[in-house]
C-alpha cells in the first residue's frame, strides 16, 4: 500500500512539473504572438503610409537595375 502512494506522490510531482513547463511554454509563445503582431501593424502601417506618399513620388526609371 505504501509503494502505491509513494508511485501516485512520484507521478503527481512529474505530472505538477510538465504542467508548469507547458505553462511556460504557452506564456513564451503569447509572447512571441504579441511581438509578431505588433510588427506586423507596425509594417501595414508603413505600407499604409509608404502607398499613399510612394504613389506621387515613384520613377519607374529609379527602379530600374543598373546593368540595363
């Protein structure tokens, strides 16, 4: 009956350890989404921006590689 116990308390510490692992792991990629998304609207607004001011401005010559 002891061994028992002391085999349910080995598997309920591993089992407590990998729940905080996942847990980590989960917060590090909430993280990783929220950098991601703010980059994201960071660059569509640049491209917002770049689209409305570039229009006026762009010379297809400009664009044009050099060794042409």
């Amino acid at each position: 009956m002891e061994d028992r116990i002391i085999n349910l308390e080995s598997k309920l510490c591993l089992a407590e350890d990998l729940l905080e692992e996942l847990n980590r792991t989960v917060w590090r990629q909430q993280e990783q989404l929220d950098h991601l998304q703010a980059q994201l609207r960071l660059l569509y607004q640049q491209m917002q921006g770049g689209a409305e001011g570039s229009a006026e401005k762009r010379d297809l010559r400009e664009e044009i590689p050099p060794h042409y």
